[in-house]
C-alpha cells in the first residue's frame, strides 16, 4: 500500500526559498511601477522630439535651397562636369525635400504657406533648368534672363522659409509650454506613485521576513536560557519540514540530554584542572631548584685565597687598611649569600662589581684599572643577582690576567629603546669565534674555571638570564680578535620590570 503523498505547504518550504520568492515578488513589483513610469517619461520626450522636428526640416530646407543656388552658379561660372554635377544631386535634395510640403489648399496659414513655397520651388527648379541647358547650349541671353528669374525667386522663398520657419517655431512654444508642464506633472505622480509603492514593498517585506524571522527569534532566547543553566525550557513542538523545523526538533533532543553532558563534562575539566595545576606547581619546583642549584655554585677557594690575603696585609700594613678590605670582603660575600636566591637592583649588582675589583686589586697590587659609565636612572631596575661580577671575572682570569700590557676593565649601563644594555669590556687577551660558540651553547661548564674564582661561570649567568625572562640570546659576546680585547653585552627588557 502507498503512502500517500503530503501536500506541499508554506512552511514546509526551504528558508532560502521563501525568502527568495518574497524579494522577488517585491522587485516584481517595482520593476513593473518602474517600467511603466519609464513608458510615460519616454512618450512624452517623444513627443518633446516631435515639437521641433518641424524647425529642423526647414533649416534643412533652406540649406538645400542655398546648395542648389550655389551648385548652379558654380557651374555658370566655372561650367565643369564636377559643377553640374553637384548641382544635379542638390537639385534631386531639394526636390525630394520639397515634395514633403503639403499640397493641398487649407484654411491652416502654416499648411497654406507650405502650399505656396512648394509651388514656388516647382517653378524655381524649372528656372534653374532652364539655366543650366541655356549656359550649355552657350545662349547667353537666354541663361542670363533664366538666372535672373531663378535669382529672384530663390530671394522669395528663403524669404517665405524664414516666415513659416518663425511661425513654426511659436506654434512649437506653446507647444513646448504645455508639454512642460505635462512632464512637471508627471513627474511629481511618478515620484508620489513610486514612494507609495516602495512603502507598500517595505511594509510587504517587513511583514513576510517577520514570518521566517520570528521561529529563529524564539530558537534564539530559548538557546540563550539554556546558555544561563536553564534546561527546562524547551521550543513548541512543530510539524514543519524547514530548516527551522528540523533545527527546533533537534535543539529539544539537545536539551534533553545536555544537563548530563554538562555534569560530565564538568567532571572532566575538574580532572584537567587538578593535573595542569600538579604538573604547573612541578615546573615551579623545577625551576626553583634549578635557579637554587645555579646559585649555590660558589667555589671556596676564593674565600680561602682572600682571607690569606687579608691576613696578610693586616701583618703587612695598619689595621685601618685591613679594616677596609674586610670590609669589602664583607659586603661581597654578605651580598653573595643574601641574594643568592633573589633578584637584586641594577645599582647593587653595580657595587658588588667595584667590592671585587677593590679585593682583587688589593691581591694583585692595583693590577686592575677599572672604570664604569652608568646611567643613574636605570640603577632601581630588577634583575636576577650575580650576573655582572661572573663576566668581570671572567674578564679578569681569561682576559686581562698574565698580560704584558696595562689591563683594563669598563662597565657601561646605558638604556637603549626597550632595553638596559650593560656592557663589559676588556683589553686583554680577547676570545676565539669557536670559545665564543663554546661558551653560548653551554658547552664550557664551570668546571673549566680556574679554582681562584667564586664558582659561578658564563654558563651559569646565561641559564639564569634564560629562566628569569623567559628569552633566549640576551647574552652576547665579542672579540675583534687575539689580544683585541672581549666585550660581553647583557640586554635586559624594560617592560619586564
């Protein structure tokens, strides 16, 4: 047994075809009020056409009155076969012209006086015949008295094409009048009769998107309940087969089960949560530790090497000297254990810098000639701790250590764009590209130091550069060449602080 077939109805239709065939009626309907305005505008400019043809056709007239004239003199003359020529297909002009006057007697004064010109230009075409065939039959008499004629009628009737020209062209200006005012009128129905039909469209369109618009206006505000947590609310049920009908039935199975999906999924989120949080808090450990270990470096020999040092100049010299150096002594290593763990200002990092050159000048005689250009604004500016002393340590025990001329050291703080540029520069010895390679890729451990040092080696400054700031390549180093001297450039970010 077959189903039998369901009749098709409005709702059932695609969206897409409703609205096509209701923005179609709409342009059907002002494409008809359209062409049926532009049937009216061009009949009346046809009609406004007409109303001087009349004054061209005469000024034509005249014009081929005038080439006749002229072609028929040309040839008394100059009597060429080019000359009669012209003046045979002037002529034919004119007569073709003519015959489209009217003929015929009228109580009309413009029709009457077309009746007298057409008659005059009959006889005015035969005088110039007759011309023409007297100046080639070389009688001279008879083509004198002809042209005379011809003359003196060709006076007449530019005369009388003048007259009827300026009578046509008043009758014309009441003509002209009138239609003016039939196309002022005109257009101001066309204007109200097509602002009345675009209102009627609007309120036609209006209307009918309104019906496809208001099931997704309810789907729309059902949804957004059920955005806010409410899943008791559901869409009217509805038979209709578009799109809107088959997204309402779907959407009521949606939430029927989406308060489970939702608790599960809460479920879920709460598991990722508690693992992103355990493995977050075990990369902070991580990292803690190995800031901690990168810190905790510091090589005991140049605590032992100093204090013998400092013992001594004690024996060597006054206590007020000695006092000084352990002072200094005091100062660097109090720092080195303070901030061991924590970031320091730009200007503290600064003063540890000159507490060690004053004790390794105090070791070494005054060896090191140490000069700085700091910019002052800059020294508040955080940074992690230790990071300049290792560089100038390294400047001293590879660079300006065992040389043969005057060692020197500068440091330079300076802010450059968006960053604080600190810069140690030596003149010592200088380092190789592939040392300098070495040293950027971790491949020199501090191990590879000299044991007269605090421990902490360029590998160490880099990895803690790379874990404060989250970046890579703050840390350059330049040599010109051997015995050319080092610079070793650290860029600190500004808008990090």
């Amino acid at each position: 047994m077959t189903k039998k077939k369901r009749k098709l109805r409005w709702k059932d239709l695609p969206l897409a075809m409703k609205v096509l065939a209701q923005v179609g009626l709409v342009a059907v309907i002002l494409f008809g009020t359209n062409m049926i305005m532009y049937w009216q505008v061009n009949k009346t400019m046809q009609k406004l056409d007409m109303i001087y043809a009349s004054n061209v056709d005469l000024t034509e007239l005249a014009e081929s009155l005038e080439a006749v004239q002229t072609g028929m003199y040309s040839y008394l003359t100059v009597k060429t076969s080019d000359s009669l020529e012209d003046y045979y297909r002037y002529e034919e002009k004119y007569r073709g012209m003519m015959e489209k006057l009217n003929d015929k007697i009228m109580d009309n004064p413009v029709k009457l006086l077309e009746k007298n010109i057409r008659k005059m230009s009959e006889t005015y075409l035969d005088y110039t015949a007759e011309t023409v065939l007297a100046k080639r039959g070389r009688n001279v008499e008879k083509y004198k008295s002809y042209y005379a004629e011809s003359l003196q009628m060709y006076r007449y009737l530019n005369s009388y094409i003048s007259q009827l020209n300026v009578q046509q062209f008043k009758n014309n200006t009441a003509s002209y009048r009138a239609l003016q005012g039939a196309i002022h009128y005109l257009e101001v129905v066309s204007s109200v009769v097509l602002v009345l039909m675009m209102s009627v469209c609007i309120i036609m369109l209006f209307l009918m998107v309104k019906g496809v618009i208001s099931p997704l206006t309810g789907l729309a505000a059902t949804a957004n309940l059920v955005g806010q947590g409410n899943f008791n609310v559901k869409m009217p049920p509805t038979d209709a087969q578009d799109e809107v009908g088959v997204v309402t039935r779907a959407f009521n199975t949606m939430v029927s089960s989406l308060k489970e999906y939702m608790k599960l999924t809460r479920e879920n989120m709460e598991k990722e949560q508690e693992m992103m949080e355990r493995e977050l808090l075990m990369e902070a450990h991580l990292k803690e530790a190995q800031l901690k270990y990168l810190q905790s470096q510091i090589n005991p020999h140049f605590l032992f090497n100093s204090l013998n040092a400092g013992a001594q100049l004690a024996m060597m010299e006054d206590a007020e000297k000695t006092c000084i150096f352990v002072e200094r002594m005091a100062e660097f290593f109090r720092y080195n254990v303070k901030k061991g763990s924590e970031a320091a200002t730009l200007q503290e990092e600064v003063e540890a810098v000159e507490n060690y050159i004053y004790i390794l000048n105090v070791r070494f005689a005054g060896d090191i000639h140490y000069t700085t250009d700091v910019d002052e604004t800059v020294l508040e500016y955080k940074v992690p701790s230790m990071i300049l002393q290792p560089i100038v340590e390294n400047a001293v025990n590879h660079g300006i250590r065992n040389i043969d001329w005057e060692g020197k050291i500068h440091l330079e703080v300076k802010q450059k764009g968006g960053f604080i540029r600190i810069s140690v520069k030596d003149n010592g010895k200088g380092i190789s590209p592939k040392r300098i390679r070495q040293i950027l890729n971790g491949e020199i451990q501090s191990e590879d130091t000299p044991g007269d040092s605090t421990g902490i080696g360029m590998n160490n400054v880099i990895s803690r550069l790379e874990l404060y700031y989250k970046q890579k390549d703050l840390l350059t180093i330049y040599s010109p060449g051997e015995n050319q001297g080092t610079e070793v450039t650290i860029m600190i970010p500004v808008d990090f602080n």
